[in-house]
C-alpha cells in the first residue's frame, strides 16, 4: 500500500473504512465487531499502532509476529461466516504499524460466533460500529442471498387488471416520448408479458400475483413511500414557508417532487450573442437526479419517507437507508454503483429516467461543476442518505420578470399539508448533534443505542437533558407508548 495514501487516511480520522487502536485488545470482541461491520458493509482497515490522536505510535518489532497471529486467530475463531483478511506490516514514518484489511463480504451477514446472529452481527456507521436492527439484518440476509425486497411477492394485495393497464400504459408512454428514428408508439407497447419478464408480476398458472415493486409502481400500499416536500425559512429546519406530501405510484411522485423544487428555487436567465435561455439557479437534470437515485436505492424496508427540504442556500434530499452493499461516498463518486431495487430500477430504465446505473452522482457532480456551484454534499445521517446541492446567491442570479409561473403537479397524488412531519416555528432549534440523533432515530432505536451515538455514559442525565425533552418536543415518540418502562422500549423519530 502507498505509504501517503495510508498517512492521509489517518489523519482524516476514522471512518466507515478505517479504525484505529494504540495497542491490540485483550478481549478480542472489542475488534471483533468492527471486523464484523466492516465485512457487511465497504470493508476496511483495523490500524493498531496509531492512538486517538491519530498519531502514529507504532508496535515494537518484537511484538509484530504475536500480534499479526493473535488478530488472524480471533477472526477465524470468532467470526462466522468465514472472513480471510489481509493483515501486513508496514513501516509509515519510520515506525512499524499493523494493518488488518477486510474486504467487502459476499456471504452477509458476518457475526461474532460468541454472541450470536442476533446480538453479533455489527455494521459501520461512520467511524463508529454498530449493532444492526431488525430491518438491516433483515435486508443483509437478503443480500446475501442475492435476495431484493422489491422483486418478492408480496400476497396481501390482488393484482387489478386496471393497475396492469395503467402501468403498461405510463411505461409505453415514457419510452415512446423518447423514441428517435421515426418509431411509432406501437412498436414499443409495453404488455403484461413484458412486467413478467422484469419481474415486476409473478405468473402461477393463469394468476398474476404482485410483487413489492408493482404495488410501489401501480397505488399507495404503504405509508412509508411517500415523499415529503418542504420549503424552508433561512437554513435549518425551523420555520416552515410550503410543505406538500405526495403519494401514488413512484414515477408520479418523482414528477411532483422536481416541480415542487423547481418552484422554489430561482429562474434566471443566460443571454448571450445569438439567443437568450432562461435557466434554473440549480441545473433542472441534476434536480431530477437526486429525486430519481433517492427513490431507485433508498431502503423500502424502513419505515420512513423521503424527505425534501429547501433552504435559502441550499436543496436537500434524504432517503432512507445507507449506501447499499459495498458502496462509500468516495465509490459513487467515482461512478460505482450497486442496485438495492433491482426491478425498480429495471422498469425506470425502460422509463428512461435512468440511463445508465453508476452515473446519476457523476451527472450531478459535472452540471454542478458546469454552472458554477460548489461541489455538491454527500453523506450518511444515521441510517440514511442525504445529497445536497447548493443554490447560487441571489447577486448570481439574472432573474427573468418574466418567469412567474409555477411547474405544475403531474398527478393527482395527495398535496394536502401533513402536520408533524417538520418542525413549526414556534420549536427551538436543535444543536447539530441532537438532529443528528433525531435522524438517527428514523429507525427505531434502543435508549442505549441513542446515548452510544452521542457518546454519554450517565443514563440519568441523557434521560434529563436529551431524551425527555426530545419526547415532550415530539420530535421522537415511543414505539410502546403505553408501556414506557417495557425492555422492549425503542425510540423513533415522529412522522
């Protein structure tokens, strides 16, 4: 490995990627866990020999051999499945440090043996490591099948002949506005045939039996496949000017969202010696982009929506879930894609509102680039993934008096205003620890879970100064409200 890569590693600090240690621990589940995480999720790098101050230390020469044996021990010892990492030495500023590299799993999920599937199975969120809920140990075990949420059957709902109709109908439809060469729309008419082959119906016999993506393509099944639109006041989530929640089939949705940012964000326009064009303050594409990734990959088994969120400075889109499978910011960065809803993304493919996997976040990075913007946002909030991209000061801006108009809806899915779901202004404003708390608890989360993420050890005095106030606040609420002591107790963010 190239000694600078690794020195500038470090000196980033941990990550999802990278965890260091001033000497090996004796009780070998303390490294265990993160060995574990990092194998069900990007990989990564046990450094020992570099404090907590990031400075390297290093391991004495006569204890490299035992320590390099020791660590490759616990983890054939104590990891299950098998995971084979690469440990070396190697020297960084002159002194010897000890590198476990663990690579990308394919057998997930990867537990501690000693602790169980349930209580042993760890994932990486940021530079921390923690253990999995439900759901993500849910959605690992389908990984690891080669298993997708949204190409199962799901059997609680029958398949009406008028949903098939109408979704044939908008797939021809998208794919027909975009034929070139003289194609006629018949040509490409999409049949219930076609939804069978792209797994979105399942064919026994003479019945159609629907998966998860045909009822997130065709109505409103679930309460959690929203998108939640709000246009903020200044640059936090404090005061509210619009919010909308749309519902309805996902390229419906898709649709409603890009207008409602469109018609907060500023219209100017570009002149130059031959024709005058009038352009958005944010490239409309990369609008369309960030909307279209957030519903192709967020995580359908999580019981939050997608959220949208205006500011003066900047727009948002957080979708539920981290970066699926093997995936960190730096890889989608440079075009690397891994697709949690693969028929999902199959039928937008054919909708042409994907082009091509893998460059959605390249597109958004270039147009951004192009117009002069800083270089968009990208990161993981607790157990979601948020973009942004950041809007042109008004001095910036040519605005057109002429542009009035608003960007119509293209449904008639719900706009109605949804209370509860962002903040009134007559709520105080969170530090950016406790939202990150708040966000952190999209999925429902432990007590001690809750303090392990800001780093309080007094139980009293987390439950006095952060979880209280939160409750009565209703920002998060109890998943068993009427048995508040319950060992089963979890907390959630309020919807």
């Amino acid at each position: 490995m190239n000694e600078d890569t690794l020195i500038s590693e470090i000196a980033h600090g941990e990550s999802k990627k990278l965890e260091c240690k001033t000497s090996l621990p004796k009780d070998s589940k303390k490294y265990m866990k993160t060995i574990v995480a990092f194998a069900n999720t990007a990989g990564g790098k046990l450094i020992i020999g570099v404090n907590d101050y990031r400075q390297i230390i290093g391991i004495p020469d006569e204890d490299i051999f035992t320590i390099k044996d020791a660590i490759s021990d616990s983890i054939t010892n104590s990891c299950e499945p098998q995971i084979v990492p690469d440990i070396f030495v190697t020297e960084t500023e002159g002194k010897s440090i000890i590198v476990a590299e663990v690579y990308p799993g394919a057998n997930c999920p990867y537990f501690v043996k000693s602790l169980g599937l349930r209580e042993g199975t760890f994932i990486r969120v940021g530079g921390t490591t923690r253990l999995v809920d439900e759901s993500m140990l849910k959605e690992l075990q389908m990984r690891g099948s080669n298993l997708r949420f949204d190409e199962m059957a799901n059997m609680q709902y029958p398949v009406l002949p008028s949903a098939i109709d109408k979704l044939c109908q908008d797939i021809s439809e998208a794919r027909s506005s975009r034929v070139s060469g003289g194609q006629s729309s018949s040509q490409i008419l999409v049949q219930q045939k076609d939804l069978v082959n792209w797994k979105v119906l399942i064919l026994k016999g003479n019945e159609y039996i629907a998966t998860n993506a045909f009822l997130l393509l065709t109505g409103d099944y679930f309460d959690f496949s929203k998108i939640q639109c709000a246009r903020f006041k200044g640059k936090d989530r404090t005061v509210f000017i619009d919010k909308k929640e749309y519902s309805g089939p996902l390229y419906e949705q898709i649709e409603n969202a890009y207008g409602f940012i469109l018609n907060h964000i500023n219209l100017g326009v570009a002149i130059d010696e031959l024709h005058r064009e009038e352009q958005y303050e944010i490239p409309s594409r990369s609008v369309r982009e960030m909307i279209v990734n957030a519903v192709t990959h967020r995580n359908y088994m999580l019981d939050s929506n997608i959220q949208v969120a205006v500011y003066d400075d900047r727009v948002e889109v957080t979708s539920p879930g981290m970066l699926y499978g093997s995936l960190d910011i730096a890889s989608i960065k440079a075009g690397r894609s891994e697709t949690r809803n693969r028929t999902i993304a199959r039928v937008f493919d054919k909708m042409h509102l994907i082009e091509s996997w893998g460059t959605g976040i390249r597109r958004i990075l270039e147009d951004c680039a192009n117009a002069g913007l800083p270089e968009p946002g990208f990161s993981e909030v607790g157990d979601a993934f948020r973009v942004e991209i950041y809007r042109k000061q008004v001095d910036q801006l040519a605005p057109d008096p002429a542009s009035t108009q608003q960007v119509p809806s293209k449904s008639l899915a719900s706009t109605q205003q949804v209370p509860g779901k962002f903040p009134t202004s007559e709520e105080p404003v969170l530090d950016g620890k406790m939202k990150e708390l708040v966000e952190y608890c999209v999925v429902p989360r432990k007590r001690s879970e809750m303090q392990e993420f800001l780093g309080l050890s007094d139980r009293e005095n987390f439950r006095s100064a952060v979880l209280n106030p939160l409750l009565e606040k209703g920002l998060i609420k109890l998943t068993i409200p009427d048995k508040p002591t319950s060992s089963r107790q979890r907390y959630v963010k309020a919807e």
